[in-house]
C-alpha cells in the first residue's frame, strides 16, 4: 500500500536563498507543504510566487515568537519556562497570533491551509490556547487549518533528549486540538539535532521506513547562503541538495511513500 507523505519546509520567506530553495522543491514535486514566517520583511515580495503554486501545496503559517525580524523577541528558553509555569498572558499572545495570521492573509489572499510554530512555540502551555483562541476568531465561516501535533514525534532523530523534552512540553496537545475540531497527523518526523554532523540521508531513511499512512514530516532546506545569522544555514544546504537528488525519489520508491497534501483522517461512519 502506497503511504501518503506531507513533507513540509519550514521557514518560508525567512531569507530569499531559504525561500529560492523551496521553491525549486516545490516545482520539483518533491515537497507537498511549507510553512511561512509572515512577520518576515520578504514575505509580501514571495507571497505571489508561493500562491502561484497553491494548488500543489499545503502553505501554513510559521507561528513565531523566537525568531527576530523588526521587532525583539525572547529565546525558546523563556517560552519554555514561562508556559509550564503558565506566566504568559493568553490576551497578547492571542493578540500577535492574530497579527501573524492576517499578515499571512493580506499578502497571500486568503487564509493559511495550517498553522505550525516555529521552534513549535504554538504547541506550549498557554500559548496554544491562545492560538486556538486566535484561529476560531478568523475562521468563524471556512473550514479549520490543520495543525501540526509534536507530540505525535514518531522518532526521535538523532537526538533522545530533544525528542524526550519535546514530547514531554506539548503533552495533550493533539488531543486538545482535536477536541477543538483542529486536523492532525497521526505521526511527525523530520526532529534532529540539524549539526553539521548529522547524517540527514540516513534519518530520511529511517523515518520513511516508520511512518505510517498520513504523516508529516517537517524539513528545513534552502539554497546555500553565507547567512551568519542562521544558525542551521550549513544543514539546510544540504537538506536541500538531497531532498533535490535522485536517492530520496528512489528512497520513496522503496518504501511506497507518495509525497502528497495533507488528507484529514476519514471521518467514522455513525
């Protein structure tokens, strides 16, 4: 049985060369979705080129409250510790959740398909609260976006605390999201460490052995770019250059693995 992918980039429109790269991904059918960061000052010169291929791909907000653009923000790390000890205020995260997705609409033309987060802050304590807020506000007369569950990782990477810790601060959040009447994925993949040493052939390859019909998997490729201010730039160079290879179609050859949009589980009949 073929097994349908959602292989999402994420971190649209955080940089042209980010951006140029997905692009090429997507019209080379080897991504199904990708997820945008609207605060981002090249967001209203991409939208048209990433709505011009709107009907080959999911396109998402990006959540973000980590990543600086014109305004400051706080590290993971306050995050995390403020919505475990639920010291966040729902209104003004509510607030920019609001913000980042009418951003997304004003220059895409409609609303996004998901929404995800960016370091999966949408998942924390509080703040998916406020996102569930935020999204029932705007989508009062169309169908929800689906959401992307991180605690649904299916495999740890290469890396059993990161996973460990991931799973443990978004506890309960899929079943809270369903219980809105949000989508979700039955597994995620696509976590590691995104160091320079990692092997990402060899991680693609033990998630496409693993997942089940119906999974998303997230990635972070882009065109190679001088970018000292990225962080993962190295990795996403050559994310990009295998996910553009003849190996990963011959991969989702082996493993019957179709890359495709995102299908919301059959609803049970009564």
């Amino acid at each position: 049985m073929t097994k349908r992918l959602t292989l999402c980039a994420d971190d649209f429109a955080q940089s042209g060369s980010i951006s140029a790269g997905i692009l090429q991904l997507i019209d080379a059918g080897r991504l199904s979705a990708t997820s945008v960061l609207s605060q981002s000052p090249h967001w209203p010169e991409l939208a048209g080129e990433l709505k011009a291929r709107a009907e080959r791909v999911d396109v998402g907000l990006h959540f973000n409250l980590t990543h600086p653009f014109d305004a400051p923000v706080k590290p993971l790390s306050h995050w995390l510790m403020k919505s475990q000890l639920r010291q966040l205020s729902l209104a003004t995260l509510r607030d920019e959740a609001l913000t980042q997705i009418d951003r997304f609409a004003d220059h895409f033309g409609r609303l996004p398909d998901f929404v995800d987060g960016h370091q999966h802050v949408h998942a924390l304590p509080v703040i998916r609260d406020a996102l569930f807020d935020a999204i029932l506000r705007r989508w009062q007369q169309n169908p929800l976006p689906y959401l992307r569950s991180p605690d649904r990782l299916g495999h740890p990477g290469d890396n059993r605390l990161k996973a460990l810790v991931l799973r443990s601060v978004c506890t309960n959040f899929d079943d809270q999201a369903r219980e809105r009447g949000f989508a979700t994925s039955p597994w995620f993949g696509g976590m590691y460490s995104l160091s320079p040493q990692a092997d990402f052939p060899a991680l693609m390859q033990a998630w496409l052995a693993k997942i089940p019909d119906r999974a998303l998997i997230m990635c972070h490729p882009g065109l190679p770019a001088a970018d000292a201010s990225d962080p993962i730039a190295a990795s996403r160079g050559r994310e990009f250059d295998y996910l553009a290879g003849g190996a990963f179609a011959e991969l989702c050859l082996k493993h019957r693995v179709s890359i495709a949009r995102f299908q919301p589980e059959p609803a049970v009949a009564a």
